[in-house]
C-alpha cells in the first residue's frame, strides 16, 4: 500500500506546476477572462504537446493511456491556477468515445482531441437541472436520414468551442447519444455569464436538429450506465480542481497572515486568524485523501469506486466552499477587491461545486448504496 | 500510488482474523482478572507492544500489521488489552529515557499487564497549560517526597504505577523545573478517587499524593528535563487505531441505518425522509474520508516516514468528526436516541469509546475527544505554528519567562 505518488506521477506534478505557473499567472488567467472564446489557442497547443490531452487516450490515438489518478494530479494543478479552458469536458467527452465509439468514431475524434485539433463536451444537463440520467427530457426521432434531436440543454460547459457535443437524449429504445456538430440546423448556442469568468457554459436549444444514423455512441437505449459512469469521473476530476483551488486559497491565506499585521504583530499570531488557518489545511488534507482514494478506486476498478467518487465530490465541495470562505475573511477588505487575485480561485472552486452533481446529489447517491 | 494491502498484509489479516474467532471470549472479559487474562493471550499471540523493540519484548511488527489487529479487533467485538497508556505511551518512554535498571524493572511486567500503569500529568489548575503544575517533588536524599493533586487519570484505580511529572524547581521558569518519575501507586500516600462524568460512569480518577515517596531511582531522565521528555512524540503507537475506529464508526453506521429503518415517524421509515437521508449521507462521506486519510497515514509510517505535528491534524480531524457524526445521530434518532439504558441489544451501540452503551453514550463520550490528550485548541496552535510556520502567539508566560 502506498499513497504517495509515484515517481513519475510527482515528476508530471511538477511539471504542470512549472507549466502554468509560466503560462497561467494570474494577470495571463484576468486577460482570458475578458476574450470572447475565454482560452488560449497558444497555450491548448502546448498543452497537447505537453501529453495532457491525450493523458489517458489509448496509445493507437497518440494517448498515453495513464489514469485517473495522473488526470486528477493535473486537475489539481489546473485548480490551482484557476486555468480558463475546456480542457476537462473535452478529456471527459474523449473518455465516452473511448468506451462507447465505433472504431471510425474513435479515429474521426481521439486522435484531433490528442493532437489539440478538437475539442468537445457532454450536455448532461436538460430543462429539469438534474444530473440524474433518468431526468432527461430531450428527444430524438427517427426520421429518413437519422434522427432529429428537441429539448434543452443547460449549463454545458465551453459548448462555444468544442468541435462536437456530447448529447444524451430519450428514444423508443431509451436514453441514446449522440455526437452532435454544434453548426447544426435548429441548434442555438446561448452563452451564459457565470459568477466565475473562466467557467464558460452555455444553454444549448435543439429544435429538431438532424443527425445521421452515424452520429449514435453506442448502441442506442444504452445511455444511462455510460452517462452515470462519466458522472463519477467527472465528480472526481471536480473534486480534483477544487482541491487544487482551496489549497492555492489556503496558500494565500497563510501569507498573508505571516505578513499582515495588526494591533503591532502579524494576524497569523491570533488564534482567531491561526485555528481558522489550521482548520482549513485539515480540510485540505482531507481533501487530497478523499480525491486521490477516488481517482485510485477508478483505475483500480475498486469495488467501492462510484462510491468513492461521490464521498469526494461531496466532501470536496463542503470543503472547499469553507476553505475558500474562510480565506476571504483572514484577507479581510483586500480579499473583497476585484484587484486581489483570491477571487480567481474561490469562483473556480464555487463553479465546480454545481458541476457533476452536487454535495447534495452525491450524498443521496451514497445513501443508495449504503442503506439500501 | 496503490491502495491494495500487499499479499503479507491479507495473510496477516486472516491469520488474525481467525486467532480472534477462536480466542475472543464468549463473555466480555469483566473483572480485572479476566480482563488481565485476555490482555495476556493477546500479548502471548504477538498482537500487543507488537512495535516495541524485541530485546524488552516486543515484536517489532510493522504499523500495518498493528492497524490490522485493532482493524480486527473492532470487527470481533473483541476486548481492548488492558494497558494501553503504558504500552502505547508510557512504555515508549522508558525505552527512550529509562536507565538500565528501569528497562529490567518494568517493561516486561508491563508488556504482559501483570502491572498497570497510568500517566500522572495533568492537575485541577494545569490543563492546556500543563508546564504550570504544581505538585512538587522535593529530593529527600535516597528518594522524593511528592505532594499535590492529579486528575483525569485513566486507569486510576487498577494502577500499580504512574508516570509522574512533577515540580522540582519552584524557582527556575516554568518549563525548566519540571521532572519525570516512576510513582508507586500502591502506598499510603496516594489516594484514588473516582471521578464521575457526565456519562454517569467513572473511567478517570483524582490523583492525591500526601508524602507520597518517588525513588531516586525512578527518576526518568535527568532533573528538571521532564519536560523535554514529556514533549518527545513517541511512535510506537501511532495509526495503531486508525483502521479499527473507523470500523467502529462503520459498525456504528450499519446499526443507525438498521434503526432508521425500524423507527417511523410521520405514517414512514426515518430512513424515507428526505432530511434523515441527507444527514446519513453526510456522516458516511465523512466516515469514508476518515478511512481514507487513515491509510494515507499508514501508508506513510510503513515507510518510516514520521507525522510529526502534522498528527495533530489525524487527532483534530477525527475526534472533531465523532462530535459531528453523534450530533447528526441523536438529531436523526431523536428521543429514541437518548435512551441511556438499553432496553434490548437493538438499542446497543459500538460508541467508540470502549465503553459500551447507547447513541446517548456515544454522543456523550464524543465530548472527551475533542478536550484530553490535546484539545483540538491546542491541535491547531500545533498546527498553525509548526505545520503551517504562523507566528507564534505573544503570551503572558513567554513574556515572563
């Protein structure tokens, strides 16, 4: 048993810490906040030369095939630096064409996702805003050349520029998915503006929207266990970047209180400021247990894996919720200002904690299965 | 990263998991005898002082195999060994400060309970502020005479010995006048009360020392580094506990799902409404994280790798845990959950503090975690200060000293 990294899994830390702290400081974060497409083109390329996009690919797509456990150490990383960008619905969307596409699907979009030619995201989310697979309202119909998709879909993220959309939808046979061209006839993309800048989601309207018969992922009425699955992962790689996220606050916090001072000595000195700061490093800690545990249960095909991934998403969002909180309040009037940089990381951290199911979903899922 | 236990480890685990289904006695251990006896079988089977080195007869087993027994343990329903503040603690002490002849002396009477030890530290008026104590040990020559009051000590009245600390330099500051010693509970000058708490029961004592007599002997260390020595973290049973309460509070767990089932408010189940559920899940997303914090824990003294004051964060994290979880208990079970008398075993509870009773008792127990060994207040002074680098606090008694 060991549940410290690996040597390569701390050299990969390492060096998406080195990466971003170049590329992702926060004045280059504030500049992708005010662009339109809210990412950085530059910055994506290099990520797929870095071996990111590909991380868990099979290698046939120029993948790496490594696991949740190193997409997690990424994520983090990514939390940390508040980093703008699709990059986790497009690994998350990637994963359902590895488990569910045909061979000409896998070829048509693995290998464009590895080499940072394409991008893509999965609508989980309908009319209802419930991340339950059953709860989807979105129809498709069979017509002459395919299908043709109606409903709404809400909140999916960075929809605006992702080459394909993941669309789950309700047919005779039951929830089917399809790969949807996002310039299709009778789809509208509606931006919508977020509490936190480099979170980009948009309400997506499909108004009989036509697909062939090629556009299904998977077999049709098989849907639901694919969906629930890429749920957990994606409550994981959540849970990840919130942790990320909540330790940068932390970090944060924990300077300044070295250095503020107050009444003639530094904040840090007051227990008021000092257990604050001591409770949020254990919610941290935790945090790193429950989303690492998770990752592992994922790779490891452990028998409690779905489980794990909702205990960390929902003790991760608690968490963080406080963590990020809390650093606000040991900042003080500074932490409030638009200028200071805490903010980045409390709204990436905020953002998160709706996405994939939120504490809420995730603790009745765990009551499902452990008091069946 | 790899969370599976090793193929030695799931072996281990068998073999102790099938040395308990033979061995647990059928009638919990109760008198002091038989609790004794028990104490020595485990002993005898490898499965107490098992990090303690071989030469003062330990095993010199690893902490994973330790975490496994009480994982064990806490899955038979098996009786604690007896003396646990001496192996875990007191013990450790010695090894590191004792002379020779207190080594000889004491470790292995120790080791097989043939002697009980408790730990003679805090006072009415030295709680968080230990180094203030006050009772006094003035050197007589051959021995000590010792005077003052002790309290909150465990084991109390089934002690033969304690570890002292007391004041043997009223005029140098605070923390330098302080020694150690070996006390002999057994003489006419050490009076235990019991002390009765909150839970009805009495698991801790007053302490009274009127001339009571410490041997030269039995100092540990030199004069007035008592408290350097009470200071050493000493590893022997660290994460020894980790596994087994996190079965306790899962075992817990199971038998506050089966009541929500059985109990009805509202015409339904508890376990039905929507607000009960939303409690159950936070606790067991809380309890699943303590357990996956414990092996984090595990996995890092299996490689010799020591916490330090980062332990502080293991014993904030989960004492501060038990209060949530049996607060959330009593608030899903309501009166039923106050019951302090069982009336059949379905009302019978794994509390988690090794003494059996309700969900009454078990949110009363869950008071102490957070208050003995370090309140969580000083937990995160430890933290903040040596865990995080915060400044230190400017304190009165600094200032002075």
């Amino acid at each position: 048993m060991d549940f410290a990294f690996s040597p390569d899994q701390q050299l990969l830390k390492n060096s998406a810490r080195a990466f971003l702290d170049e590329h992702m400081t926060p004045a280059a974060v504030r500049l992708l906040w005010d662009d339109p497409r809210g990412e950085s083109e530059a910055t994506w390329k290099e990520m797929a030369q870095l071996g990111w996009l590909g991380l868990s690919l099979p290698e046939a797509y120029g993948g790496s095939a490594l696991g949740m456990v190193e997409s997690a150490i990424l994520l983090e990383e990514m939390g940390r630096a508040a980093c703008p960008g699709p990059y986790f619905p497009t690994v998350l969307a990637a994963r359902a064409i590895e488990e569910a596409g045909s061979d000409a699907q896998k070829k048509r979009w693995l290998s464009p996702i590895a080499t940072g030619d394409a991008r893509a995201t999965i609508a989980f989310l309908d009319a209802d805003l419930d991340w339950r697979p059953d709860a989807i309202q979105t129809r498709a119909e069979t017509t002459a050349g395919g299908w043709a998709l109606s409903g709404r879909k809400q909140f999916v993220p960075w929809a605006h520029v992702a080459s394909v959309l993941l669309v789950p939808a309700k047919t005779p046979d039951g929830l089917t998915l399809f790969l949807v061209d996002p310039g299709a006839a009778g789809l509208t993309l509606e931006p919508a503006q977020m509490m936190d800048p480099a979170t980009r989601l948009a309400s997506v309207t499909l108004e009989g929207t036509p697909v062939t018969g090629a556009a299904v992922l998977g077999k049709p009425g098989q849907a639901g266990p694919l969906l629930k699955a890429l749920l957990s992962r994606g409550a994981v790689g959540a849970a990840a970047e919130m942790l990320g996220a909540a330790r940068r606050c932390l970090d944060m916090a924990v300077g300044y209180a070295k250095v503020r001072e107050q009444f003639g000595q530094p904040i840090g000195s007051f227990q008021a400021i000092r257990h604050k700061c001591a409770e949020m490093l254990l919610e941290v800690e935790n945090s790193h247990a429950a989303v690492y545990y998770a990752a592992w249960a994922l790779d490891a095909k452990a028998e409690d894996h779905d489980l794990a991934a909702s205990v960390a998403k929902a003790y991760v969002g608690d968490a963080a919720r406080r963590v990020c909180g809390e650093a606000i309040q040991v900042h003080g009037g500074i932490g409030f200002t638009w200028e200071y940089d805490l903010h980045l990381y409390v709204k990436r951290a905020k953002a998160l904690e709706a996405m994939y199911g939120d504490a809420d979903y995730h603790r009745e899922l765990i009551v499902r299965r452990v008091a069946a | 990263m790899d969370l599976t236990y090793s193929p030695e480890d799931r072996a281990f685990r068998e073999k102790t998991r099938r040395w308990l289904d033979v061995n647990v006695p059928k009638d919990d251990a109760k008198t002091l005898d038989e609790r004794k006896a028990w104490h020595r079988r485990l002993y005898e089977a490898g499965y107490v002082g098992m990090l303690w080195p071989k030469a003062y007869g330990g095993w010199e087993a690893t902490p994973m195999q330790q975490a496994i027994v009480q994982d064990e343990m806490a899955r038979a329903g098996a009786p604690p060994a007896i003396n646990g503040l001496g192996i875990g603690f007191i013990g450790p002490t010695i090894i590191v400060h004792g002379t020779d002849w207190q080594k000889q002396r004491y470790l292995k009477t120790m080791l097989t309970a043939e002697e009980i030890w408790c730990q003679l530290y805090s006072e009415p008026n030295a709680g968080s502020d230990l180094a203030s104590l006050t009772t006094r040990a003035d050197d007589q020559g051959d021995h000590f005479r010792v005077n003052g009051q002790k309290i909150w000590t465990s084991s109390g009245p089934i002690a033969d010995w304690g570890l002292l600390l007391a004041r043997t330099d009223s005029k140098a500051p605070k923390h330098k006048g302080i020694s150690c010693f070996l006390l002999n509970m057994r003489q006419p000058g050490v009076e235990v009360r019991p002390l009765k708490q909150i839970t009805g029961s009495s698991l801790f004592s007053e302490v009274f020392m009127t001339d009571a007599r410490a041997e030269t002997r039995d100092l540990v260390g030199s004069l007035n580094q008592g408290w350097a020595i009470a200071q050493t973290t000493l590893g022997y049973e660290r994460g020894a506990n980790s596994l087994g309460r996190v079965t306790r509070y899962a075992i817990a767990f199971s038998q506050l799902v089966r009541a929500t089932k059985e109990l009805r408010r509202g015409g339904r189940p508890l376990l039905e409404d929507p607000v009960v559920r939303a409690k159950l899940g936070k606790i067991y997303a809380e309890l699943e994280v303590q357990r996956y914090a414990a092996l984090r824990v595990l996995s890092s003294l299996q490689k010799g790798e020591s916490p330090g004051p980062a332990s502080s964060i293991t014993k904030l994290s989960y004492t501060e845990f038990e209060k949530r979880y049996f607060e959330l208990a009593l608030e899903i079970l309501g009166p039923w959950g106050q019951l302090i008398a069982a009336r059949d075993e379905f009302e019978e509870v794994d509390t988690s503090s090794g003494e059996p009773g309700t969900w009454a008792t078990a949110f009363l127990w869950s008071r102490a975690g957070t208050i003995y060994s370090g309140s969580s207040e000083i937990q995160k002074n430890i933290i903040g200060e040596r865990v995080l680098g915060l400044p230190k606090e400017v304190r009165a008694d600094r200032l002075k000293a």
